[in-house]
C-alpha cells in the first residue's frame, strides 16, 4: 500500500517535473536571427581577435577570453566611419546591450574593442551561447556588423581562421573551486546528517543522534539552501557574477526556513507522543542519551563484579537484581523509542507515527519537483528561474498543508 | 440452576465495602450500610463517617495518602491495637492507624472515614442496585493484597500475612490448575504485571492463558470467552500510554476503576455469551478504609499459621464491595449466605469465587482448602428461572481521562505495597516461562526486596519481566 502510494507519487511527480520543465524552456528559447550578409563592399575585414593591447599592438590570442573580458576585433585597415557605427556579432547573432565599442586607431593594427558585458538585454543571447555547457570553451565565429542610415546593417567578416576564437566558458581552476565548495557544502549539510542532528528532529533527547528521525521541515530548508548556495556559487565561478539571486529564491528560501520554524513550533507548543515518551523516560531515570549509556556501562560493571564473585557469594543475588532492573529499564527503553526511532531519511520524512501521510508526500514531491526545475534552469540558462506566482504559491500552500496536519499529527 | 457457561471475575483493590457502598440503600434495615453514627475515636477526638461532595480528583482520591495495610496496621484498625490482643475486635482504630503511619504525608484520621455515595460511582452502584450486592463479602484474612488474591486463586495464603513474607513460586494447588486438569477452559487477562502469575499452577500454561485486557473485548465480542477469566486491573500508572491504574487502590482515582468496571459489563452485555455469564466485581481487601462490620470466624484452610504473629486465619478480614452480575439474579438482590440470611452463617469470603467455580464447572468437586469447602457458593443467587434480568445496554462511565501531569505525578511517587512487591517478585520468574513439568522448580524462593525509587521504575522491571516469561 505504502510502496503503491509512494511510486504512484514519484510518477506524478515526474510527469509534473517534465511539463513544468517544458514550458519554462519553450518561455526561454530565445528568438531566431536572420542570417547575416556577406562581407562589406569596402574590403574591411577582420583578422584577428585577441585578448589585450600593448601600447603599440594587440596581443594575446583570444582563447582566454570570456564572459566580462574585453575583446580586441583586429581589422585589415582603419576604420571608416566612427566606432559606435560597429556592434559585435557572435555566431551570426548581434551581440546587444553591450557598450560602444572602442576604436584604436593610434597602435600599428586598427580594432575594435569590445567588453563581453551579460546585460538584460543581452541576457537572452549570453543564455544560449553559454547555457547548458558541455566543455570548458565553446567555438565562436566573430563578425561586425555596419549600421548605415535607416537600412539594414552590413556585415563585416573574416577570414576563417581569423574571426574564429574559443570563449572561454569555465577554467580548471573554477571548476575545481567550484566543486569544493560544492563538495564542502554537500558534507557539511548532507554528509553529516548520518551521524550528527543537521537534519534530524531532537524531540527525544535520550536517541543517538545517529537514531534521531530525519526532519522534514529542516530537509526542505536544506535541501533549498544547498539548491540555491550551489548554484550561486556555480553561476559565480561562471558568470564572475554576485548579483544573480533571484527574489523566488530567496521567497524559496523563505517558504522553508518557516515551514521548518512552524514545524519546531508545533512540536514545542503541544504535547506530542514524543513528548510523552520523553516525559515516561525521564521518569525512568533516562533524561538524555548519556544516562541510556551509564545504564548500560552499570550493568557491564555489574556483571563483571559478578563474575567474579565466588558461587555461593550472598552478594550475587543483589548485584542480579541490580542487573536485571537496569536490563528491564534498557529493554523498555528500546521498546518505547522504537516509533521514533529513524527508518531511512525517505521513510521518516514522508511518515508521521502512524505511517505515511499525504500532506508530507505533497511537500516531498512538489519540493523535489521544483528542485529539478531549479536545477535544470541554472544549467539551461546559467540563471536562477523566476519562477511564476503559481508555482511558488503551491509550494506555499503545500507547507502551509504540511504545517496544518502536523497539528493533528501531533495530537494524534 | 442457572444456565452458565461463563464466569467473570474482576478483582479490584484496597476499598472496604462501606466505603465504596455504604450508602447504596440509605435506611434500609435490610441493608447492611452506614447509618452515618459510625465513628473512630483518636486523641480524644471523634471522627465519624463523612462524604465529600462533588467528584473532582481530589475527592475521588480519597485517602491520599495510602493507608496501612500491613498486617500490624489491620490489627489496629480492628482492635485499636497493633498486636491483636484476645478481646473481639471492634473497628475502633482506623484513624489511628492511619494518623500514625510512619510516612511524610499528612495523614488527616478523618480520610479513612470517608465514603462514596451512589451518585459518586454510579457504574459500581448501578449493577448493584439493578444486579444484587453482596452485603456479607469479606476479605479471606485481615491481610495484605497478596494473601487475599492468593485465597481467591487457592483458598490459602500459606501462612503469609504480608506481600512481603512470599515466596515465588507460590506452589499451592489453584483453581486454575483444577479447571487445566478437567479440561475448562480459563483465562487470566491482564493490564501489565498479572499478579496471578505467581502462582506454580499457571507457569505451565502461562503463555497459552495469560492475555492482554483488550483481549478479553475481543473474546467477549467474539463469543470466545472461556469458562472462567479473571481479570486483573493496571496496577502501575502508565506514563507511555498515559494512563492512570484503574485498580482504585487508594490514592488512585476511583473513576478509572468505574471506567474498567463499565468496560468489562459493556462488553458481556453485549456479547452474546451475556446470557450464560456470571459476572463477580470484587475488591482484594479494605486497604485501611473504614468499615463497622466486625469480621466474623472463619474456617482456618490448611493450619498454616503465620510467623511472627501467630494468626491461624481463623478470622475473615474486613468487609469488601462485592457486586455480583448476571441476567439470572433477580434485580436489587442482597445476596447472603442462604444458610443464614440473618448474618450468623458463613459469610461470602473471596474463597466463594473458588466454590461457585467448583459448583459450576467442576461438579463440587476439586476442593483446595476447608476454606473454600465451607465457603458458600453463588450458585444460589442465580435464582431466576430464566435468564430475564438482561440489564442496562450499556453504563456510560466518567468520561474524565487523566492528564499527563497527574500519571506523572502516580508515575514519580513511591510505589505502594503491591507495586513494590510485584516488581520484587518478578526478578522470581523465569526469563521464559516453563513448558514442561521437568522445568518447573523444586522450591520457591523468597522474594528478595528491591528499592524502586519510583512506580515507573519498579512498573519497568515487572512488566518487562512479565513480556519476557510470556514471551510477548
């Protein structure tokens, strides 16, 4: 029943994931360009990209040029008209919202120098060029375009070899920084949850932490959190951007850290079967998990001092007792914390103490489902989505669902 | 004779018979009741019956604290004096018994004289005024819990007068082990440590007839009941569960008693072996509460004679509330001793329960002690020609249930007599229980005192010691 109900919940979810997914591409896909003209009347041509200038030449190929870099386009001959005449194309798209370019007639080769600024209203183009990556560079055929009155613009080319370049997508280095801090996030979070309380529910004291049930609310808060810092820090390394957080995110951000808070705050504000248990294993003498391993170094104690007692000893009786009281004690404690105990992150999270609910179903599937969607966006568009109001009011109201039962669970 | 396939019995504790029914029939000279005249002397001072009105838990407590009931303590309240001097007793010292406990709380003489009226516990009171009350049932001995349950199990209690003095397992002969040997089926339901299972005769056929309570519903709702079931209340606040004891063992709330009592009628009631059922509601013994009937002589069962005191339990204890429900007694019955209606013959003793069974299921046969050969049978009382008397569908008991405060409070305080011998006791019981006679020990050993700080540590060790030899 429980495996129907969860496989029936994961399909669902998938088909949620595709179409949501297909319709935020089918908004993302940025409009078809014309192909351009052939190259210009005047014989200007380009022959070289490079990367930076001295006082007297450009230098440097352009293979290391990327996104916030400047481009030098170095042409055949000098400029016939004024800079801001010329935009920049980038594989047979025209390159907007960048700053006019910079003649530099002075030096021995004339050129353009361009800065590869990420706009909004280049956004679009920068998200095609560079989303979805692959490999470290991506090949790029560089050309000019002319504007000349009203017309439409004339297009400056180049020889193959000359207005070709591979911008520079990510280097070793960022990637290998990337993935460290990564990595470093994923363990401090994730990684410790085995054995620590990162995202586990303390509601019995007298649990291992190792044995404490994974928390729901601080799952979601986590998993939002590693989402939205990875991704930061992946579009950062690529981008050299800060300025890339989205208020869904933070709003993402937001909609768990008070799930998490209203859950914590059920569980203080009734009096839970946790509660009970905790309050029924105090009473034994058990107020935290230290007391349960005195119990049980007591009864090691003990049964070494009886060991070693002779036979007919008339100590042995008592130190039996004693044992045996401690034993019982110990066995109605793993009796008792057994409903609390962990089963697994996916069991505890998508169960109450009766088994599993809906309400926690719904949270776990619309927060993976919009986790795929998150994920899939940065990669796609090198961005963090805006998400519209409709999915994000779901996964409010679906915590909100969440926090409701958890009353009831609670009273229950 | 009555047509009964089904005999019930459930044995509550430490309430005398004026105390929980006193005032059922208020001056009905054919009623053995308070006239509320009734009165101790202690330091000069009177202290007659009373009631406290309303049922708020602090009423329903009454008396808080425990009174004595050690076999020193009954001395005194019988006789006025601890060591049972010669002259016939005359119920004159329950408040001194009870002001000079040797406790740290605050033993106000008057709680002891303290009855329920009707309207208070009005589950106990509506079987007995629409079944019949037995006006003449006494505690087998003026003792502790555990000989009056034992003489309810084996018409004896080996001489023992106090929890404390048995050993385990208690090895003489019972009911149970008479009904295993002719084949009627039997059953011992419990709420956590059964304190029946002490007894040498059950260990055998422990794991087969020894059921949680929630069994005895289905049994009852199934027509599976056996032939005989003994039902045994909780006797240790259950802080897991939230539950007070409902074994109205004072200081325990006397409402959670009443709820098991309309538990356990709903459920005959509505069972269809009700027609063929004998219910018996019954307490162990008085627990120090007030009662003016002096308890007559008794048949001493077997010359055992207890050590240091001498008593040769040739006397009943006091007085207990005994209810006694079936479709076959005619209603607001008094039920006696037939053979001497007027008080001067054999009074009803817990040892009634052993004889009716005999009666019933046994042919007369299987004696255990003289006690229970001279102990009248019930049978009698089942007087109607037809089962007619069907009784109320059902009781609706108190719906207050305790909070976790007040089962922590139960939980956190010392454990009273019983509690603290159960938990003593069950260190006596094997890890899993005997399956052949070959296993079954050659002696019994005394039970050796354990200090259990509070009832929940002492509940711990004697219902994990019972889950273990039942192995459940």
């Amino acid at each position: 029943m429980y495996k129907m109900l969860w496989q029936r919940s994961l399909v669902l979810a998938i088909a949620v994931v595709w179409a949501t997914a297909s319709l935020s591409l089918a908004q993302a896909q940025p409009a078809a360009i014309d192909p351009p003209p052939s190259t210009a009347a005047d014989g200007l041509q380009i022959v070289a990209l490079a990367e930076s200038a001295n006082s007297d030449s450009i230098i440097g190929k352009a293979s290391h040029v990327r996104l916030n870099d400047k481009l030098w386009v170095v042409l055949n001959r000098p400029l016939p008209d004024a800079a801001t005449k010329y935009t920049l194309f980038l594989n047979d798209e025209e390159v907007g919202g960048l700053s006019p370019p910079i003649a530099t007639t002075s030096r021995s080769q004339p050129a353009l120098l361009f800065t590869l600024k990420r706009t909004s209203l280049n956004d679009a183009f920068w998200r095609e060029l560079l989303g979805s990556p692959v490999d470290d560079h991506v090949n790029v055929v560089v050309s000019l375009g002319r504007h000349a009155g009203a017309g439409p613009s004339e297009r400056i080319a180049g020889a193959a070899a000359g207005a070709n370049f591979e911008l520079e997508v990510f280097t070793g280095l960022d990637l290998a920084l990337a993935v460290g801090v990564i990595l470093l996030v994923l363990i401090l979070v994730w990684g410790h949850a085995r054995t620590r309380t990162t995202l586990r529910d303390n509601l019995l004291p007298q649990l291992a932490p190792s044995r404490q049930p994974y928390s729901l609310g601080r799952s979601q808060m986590a998993f939002w959190f590693t989402l939205i810092f990875v991704s930061f820090v992946v579009l950062f390394f690529l981008l050299q951007d800060t300025n890339i957080l989205t208020s869904q995110a933070l709003l993402l951000m937001g909609i768990s850290g008070c799930t998490a808070a209203a859950a914590v705050a059920v569980d203080v504000a009734r009096t839970s079967p946790a509660d009970v248990a905790n309050c029924a294993l105090q009473a034994l003498g058990l107020k935290t998990y230290e007391d349960v391993q005195r119990v049980q170094q007591e009864i090691v104690n003990r049964a070494t001092a009886l060991a070693a007692l002779p036979p007919a000893s008339p100590q042995r009786p008592q130190l039996q007792i004693e044992i045996n009281d401690r034993t019982s004690i110990l066995r109605t404690y793993e009796d008792k914390v057994r409903p609390f105990v962990s089963q697994g992150w996916f069991k505890d999270v998508t169960t109450d103490i009766n088994g599993p609910t809906v309400h926690r179903l719904q949270v776990v599937f619309w927060t993976a489902a919009l986790g795929a969607i998150f994920l899939y966006s940065v990669y796609r568009n090198l961005a963090m989505p805006e998400f519209n109001g409709t999915l994000l009011a779901l996964m409010g109201i679906s915590s909100a669902g969440y926090v409701g039962f958890k009353i009831q669970e609670v009273n229950n | 004779m009555a047509d009964i396939q089904n005999v019930v019995v459930l044995m509550l504790e430490n309430r005398s018979f004026d105390c929980m029914l006193g005032r059922l029939y208020p001056g009905d000279a054919n009623y053995r009741g308070l006239t509320l005249r009734e009165y101790n002397n202690y330091n000069s001072t009177g202290y007659g019956v009373w009631n406290d009105t309303g049922m708020l838990p602090s009423t329903a407590t009454i008396p808080d604290p425990d009174p004595g009931e050690l076999f020193t303590d009954m001395n005194t309240q019988l006789f006025g004096s601890a060591d049972r001097p010669a002259t016939a007793a005359d119920m004159s010292g329950f408040a001194r018994s009870y002001a000079t406990q040797p406790g740290t709380g605050i033993y106000a003489p008057s709680a002891v004289m303290h009855y329920f009226t009707p309207d208070q516990v009005p589950v106990i009171s509506a079987l007995a005024t629409t079944f019949g009350v037995c006006d003449q049932w006494h505690a087998s001995a003026p003792c502790q819990t555990w000989p009056n349950r034992f003489f309810a199990h084996t018409g004896t209690s080996l001489g023992c007068v106090n929890n404390k003095d048995f050993s385990v397992p208690f090895a003489a002969p019972s009911i149970f082990g008479q009904l295993q040997a002719a084949g009627v089926s039997w059953r011992v339901y419990f709420h956590d440590m059964p304190q029946s299972i002490l007894l040498k005769d059950v260990w055998l056929h422990a794991v087969t007839h020894y059921r949680g309570f929630s069994q005895f519903l289905a049994d009852a709702q199934c027509g599976n009941l056996p032939n005989y079931s003994f039902i045994e209340p909780r006797y240790f606040a259950d802080l897991f569960g939230v539950f007070s004891p409902n074994d109205e063992h004072p200081p325990h709330n006397v409402v959670y008693g009443e709820t098991l009592i309309a538990t356990v009628y709903n459920a005959l009631r509505s069972s269809v072996c009700w027609k063929n059922t004998l219910l018996i509601i019954t307490y162990d013994e008085h627990g120090g509460c007030y009662d003016h009937v002096v308890p007559p002589a008794a048949t001493p069962p077997d010359g055992c004679v207890s050590q240091p005191d001498l008593f040769g339990f040739d006397t009943y204890g006091v007085r207990v509330p005994t209810v006694i429900v079936s479709p076959w007694i005619p209603p607001g019955s008094r039920i006696r001793n037939p053979q001497g209606d007027d008080g001067t013959g054999t009074p009803f003793d817990h040892t009634s329960i052993i004889r009716t069974v005999r009666d019933l299921f046994l042919g007369g046969g299987g004696q255990l002690t003289a006690r229970d050969g001279a102990a009248p049978s019930l049978v009698a009382a089942l007087s109607l020609p037809d089962a007619t008397n069907l009784g109320p569908p059902s009781l609706t008991p108190s719906s207050a249930q305790a909070t976790l405060a007040q089962v922590s409070t139960l939980a956190y305080g010392s454990p009273n007599g019983i509690q603290a011998a159960l938990a003593a006791a069950s260190h006596n019981l094997p890890v899993n229980a005997p399956t052949t006679a070959d296993n079954l020990p050659l002696a019994a050993t005394p039970i050796t005192p354990a200090n259990y700080s509070t009832v929940a540590t002492a509940a711990a060790t004697a219902i994990d010691r019972v889950k273990s030899f039942l192995g459940i």
